[in-house]
C-alpha cells in the first residue's frame, strides 16, 4: 500500500465512520447499552457499533490499525515504512483531539510484548544465572522484551519532519496521563527512545547572537521562561558584546533550540538580575571579566521533559567560554526560587517555633504583633520586601527560611525547589541569598524577590553530588550559618 493508497483508505474510513457517527451512537442508546464504562481497543475492534464516548467507529478504528501494521510489515523496507508514517501523520494533523486520543490507544495496547515469550524468556534467564547459559538467556530476555511498539515509533522518525511530530506528540500527549493510564506504555517508551535519540553524543552546540537568522532569534523571545524578553532592545542587550547564549541542537530538529543559556560575563557574582537586564547600561570591559553569570536557562521542548540536557550544556557552555576567556575563574548562576513563597505559606508557623524569645519579640514588634503570627509576618513581607533593610528583623527571619528551604529542604532524597534540583544536580553548591535580586512581579509572586546564586566550583562538582547523594544538600559556610540547625 503506497502513501497514496493509505491517506485514500483513512480519509474513506473517517468519511464511513463520519457518516455513521449518529446512527452508530444513536443505535447503542435504543439498545440500552451502558455508554460510561470505556472499553479497551481489543473490544472496540471486535465490535460493529461505537459506544457514545469514542471518537473512532469500530470499522474506523480497525482501518486506522491496519494502517499503523502497514507501517512495521515485515516485507516493509525503512524507507517505505517511512512513508506510510508520513500518511498516518498527515491523518493526524488533520483528526479531533478524540481521534488522536485512539490512535494513543492503538499505539499503546496493539503493540505490546508478547506476554508468553516474555514470561519463557524470564524464565529461562532466571533458570540461567550463574551458568554459562546466562549470558545467551539475557540477551534473548532483552529481545523479547522489545515491543512491536518500539520499531513503529522508530519508523516514524524516518520521514523527515517524523523527529518533530513524534516531539509534539508526546507534549500533547502528556496532560493526558492522569485521567488515562492506558497511555503510560506509550509516553514511557518515547521518552525511553528520545533519551538516546537525544543524547549528548548526537547535539550540536551553537552560540546564539545579533546575527544569527531572525527566525532562530525568535525562538528566544518564544522559549524564554526564566525573565521574559520585553522588546527587541531587550533581546539586543542580551545577545551583546558582553553576553553569551548558547543552544544545543540536533540534526533532525534543525534551527530548533533544544535548550538554550544566557550568560552574563562580569567582574564578580552579581547580586541582582535588574542591572543584568538593563537596556541602557554599556557592555562591560570583557577584558576584566573574571565571573561568568548563568542567568537564564529554558528548556524550549515539552515533549522531550525527562530528557537532561542542562548538565551537559553547562559543561559544554563553560569549556567553550574558558577556551575564548582564559581570565575566567568563577562560574555562578543567578537564579529564581520559585517555590520558596507557596513553602513559606505552608511552613511559617512552624519556622517562627525556630526563634527564641527576643528574636520572637523583635519580629512581632516589625510586624505589629505580639507575639507575630504566620498571617502577620507573610503580610508584612508582601507589602514591604523592597523596602527593608538588613537589620529588618522581617528581612533576617525570611532569608533565614529561605536558606533552609533551599539548604536542608528535600523530599525523596532531592531538593525542595526544582531549580535547586537542577542545579545541585549538577553539582552546584547553593552559595548566597539576594534580597530583592528580582524585583518584577514575577519575582515577588515566587519568592518575594529574591535570588539565589549557585555556584559551579568545578573542582567540587563530584564531590557535591556526592553529598547531594548522602541526602545533605552542598552549601557555602554564609547560607549553613543563616539555617541555625
């Protein structure tokens, strides 16, 4: 069956299943039927009428599986195959979200294991171990365990814009996990397949500037996710003489950044992400820049979420800055803490329990209240968090929350905040707080304005993850006094 035969064949079945829509629905209700209870694809194809919630008739959904067989025949080359994914996409593209949704569903209950080869091959592996006979038993173990579901993905990565399809079908096919766990093999098994498809190995990193194509500088303005680009002036400011961005990109993704960074190169570990934005200010001397300030980092890919690629883009990004910037000697972020104001709010009244009876008198004091409690201190701190000074009493308590938040925080052996969890991961060691370091609304909606700095002292980065791995999260000795253990 040629493309043409199989966009023919689909587009016939729909027009059927279109046609028969009502009657189909319109039968089952004068049956009697239950309509609520959702059946498997194996029911729905043994079937001759749709039930009320399904998108696809039983011929429709029997039509768009034989369709999906064509693709992986075994008499099928890769090329052809290929092809025939290429007719499926374009169906796609053009069905409801109902009918993608049994695609989904084809894909993920069709296409499965051979439950009884698999459960022989276990058996035999099991049978083997510790015998000369293993090593031929795991291997047929790993054989069998590959599902027909995998070769079909892989053919539809053949086409040339099948990469990008099989991306955006795993970004839409996401939010749907929760209410279906049938879809789970399926969601599993390309995320299993892009963290090879997408390996460090296979990416190209390129640095991002004023002169790259337009088209491609627009996507930094789409992806942003850290500090939104405002204007053209101020994506200019960030791409200039003193600043750097680098993306990682593959191949068959072309002019698609997969996750890009902004670095700011500076003379010391800045503070505030105010000046680093500032359209107006003149580009620094790069000849003294001694600091290299990871400011921003956007993943750009929703269907590739799971896939790492920001330990070996910081790797990558600091050898090439070292290779043109000798002077360099420290590399640091500037970072939000975007889960420190929802914690505060559930925490507080357990971090006021922490002071003593003067520091408890102090605060309610500042705050109005004695002794304060956490609706007092949360609402002093939103009115006036740009306001105090470093002896506030308000200031000193919420930055003492919040170095333990990020420095003794963690929940499943990781670190509270998912920035944190990034970067700690990585090897990162949380280095010093910033009041108001991020004074825009966004700022103050996270984290009432502060930022953090984590630094990358590349000599340490195995030894942090070390630690980071024995459940005690890598400070420096300033924020380690501000948690008062």
């Amino acid at each position: 069956m040629n493309a043409a035969t199989t966009w023919l064949s689909r587009n016939v079945a729909r027009l059927i299943g279109g046609d028969s829509k009502a009657s189909d629905a319109s039968s089952e209700k004068g049956a009697g039927k239950d309509t609520g209870a959702l059946r498997s694809t194996h029911d729905r194809l043994e079937a001759t009428l749709r039930r009320g919630a399904e998108a696809l008739s039983p011929r429709a959904l029997r039509r768009v599986l034989a369709d999906l067989q064509e693709v992986v025949a075994p008499r099928v080359s890769e090329v052809e195959g290929g092809r025939r994914a290429e007719a499926v996409a374009a169906w796609y593209a053009e069905a409801t979200p109902e009918e993608r949704h049994d695609l989904w569903l084809l894909m993920c209950e069709q296409f499965t294991p051979d439950a009884t080869r698999v459960k022989n091959a276990q058996q035999k592996y099991e049978a083997a171990v510790g015998t000369p006979d293993a090593p031929q038993a795991e291997a047929q173990l790993r054989r069998v365990l590959t599902s027909p579901r995998t070769r079909l993905l892989q053919r539809f990565a053949v086409f040339p814009s099948g990469m990008r399809f099989l991306v955006d079908l795993r970004a839409e096919l996401l939010p749907h996990l929760k209410g279906d766990k049938r879809l789970m093999p399926l969601e599993a098994e390309l995320e299993q397949l892009f963290a090879t498809w997408f390996d460090v190995a296979f990416l190209d990193l390129k640095r991002l500037s004023w002169d790259s194509p337009a088209s491609l500088i627009e996507k930094l303005i789409k992806y942003e996710a850290v500090h939104d680009i405002r204007s053209w002036a101020d994506l200019k400011n960030r791409l200039d003489s003193d600043r750097r961005c680098y993306g990682f990109f593959h191949p068959r993704l072309p002019n698609e950044p997969l996750i890009f960074v902004e670095v700011a190169l500076v003379t010391d570990m800045s503070p505030s992400i105010t000046p680093l934005l500032d359209e107006s200010a003149e580009a620094a001397d790069l000849s003294k820049a001694t600091t290299a300030i990871f400011y921003s980092i956007s993943n750009t890919q929703t269907g590739l979420r799971g896939v790492s690629f920001g330990d070996s883009l910081i790797k990558h990004v600091v050898e090439t800055l070292t290779a043109e910037f000798p002077k360099l000697k420290r590399f640091a972020t500037l970072s939000p803490i975007p889960g420190f104001r929802s914690w505060l709010n559930k925490n507080c009244a357990q971090q006021l329990d922490l002071l003593d009876e003067k520091r408890l008198a102090d605060l309610g004091r500042a705050v109005g209240f004695e002794p304060p409690q956490s609706a007092h201190v949360l609402a002093a701190t939103d009115a006036h968090a740009l306001e105090l000074d470093a002896k506030s009493p308000v200031r000193q308590f919420v930055t003492e929350c919040a170095a333990r938040y990020l420095g003794r925080g963690m929940v499943d052996d990781k670190p509270l905040d998912p920035v944190a969890r990034f970067h700690l991961g990585n090897g990162a060691r949380v280095e010093r707080l910033n009041w108001a370091g991020d004074p825009s609304s966004k700022g103050m909606k996270q984290s009432f304005g502060m930022m953090v700095n984590y630094l990358y002292d590349l000599k340490k980065l195995d030894k942090h993850r070390s630690q980071l791995h024995e459940g005690r999260v890598p400070v420096s000795s300033e924020i380690d006094a501000l948690c008062r253990d």
